[in-house]
C-alpha cells in the first residue's frame, strides 16, 4: 500500500466520524465532576448524578476529565427520548413542562 493510498484511507476514516453530541445545559460543577480517590484509594475523575427520588450515584475512576464527561454525556444522551416523551405525555392544559432556573423566551414583533 503506497503513501497515497494510506493517506487516503485515513481521510475517508476522519471524515465518516460523527461530530461530538453534547447534550449538557449546565456549566460543569464540581459538585458533579471532579477529581479525587474513592474509599479503596483509586484515584482519578468521578461523576455523580442525581435523579429525583433516588440516591446519588458516583462513578469512576477515569483516567482522564474527558473520559469522565463522555460518561456524563453518553448518559444524557439516554435521557433525551425520556425526557421528550414525558412532555408530550403532559397534553392537558393544566399541566406543562418548566424548566426551572432558566428565564422565559418571549419572541417579539419585528418591524
């Protein structure tokens, strides 16, 4: 296999990759993603993740602070459909979807 060929066969890999997903809408806290030893004393990132009405869970350790958020939002990734299908669950007038924190968008009338 020549220079050429081989330059072109790692091309056409780069190039089939799909882009990094984030599905993340707050700033990294360190409440949830930091670096540290577990009770056994392995060191490294960790992530914790909360879900109302459950205990939090720790994961890890990763060797690197990227292996820790590919974790994070691999599992986000996850809660998407959920997350949607709930809302569309939540069809009756009464009854709606706030996300708590973030101000109201409002559009307003061009000119």
């Amino acid at each position: 296999m020549g220079i050429a060929s081989l330059f072109r066969k790692v091309s056409q890999q780069q190039g089939t990759a799909s882009p990094p997903h984030h599905y993340r809408e707050r700033a990294v806290s360190e409440d949830w993603l930091f670096h540290g030893k577990d009770e056994v004393g392995r060191e490294g990132w960790f992530v914790r993740i909360e879900v109302t009405g459950m205990y939090p869970r720790r994961y890890g350790p990763f060797a690197t602070q990227a292996d820790a958020c590919e974790l994070l939002e691999d599992f986000l990734h996850d809660l998407v459909e959920p997350f949607g299908n709930l809302e569309r669950d939540l069809d009756r007038p009464e009854q709606t979807c706030v996300i708590e924190g973030v101000p109201r968008l409002e559009a307003t009338p061009g000119e």
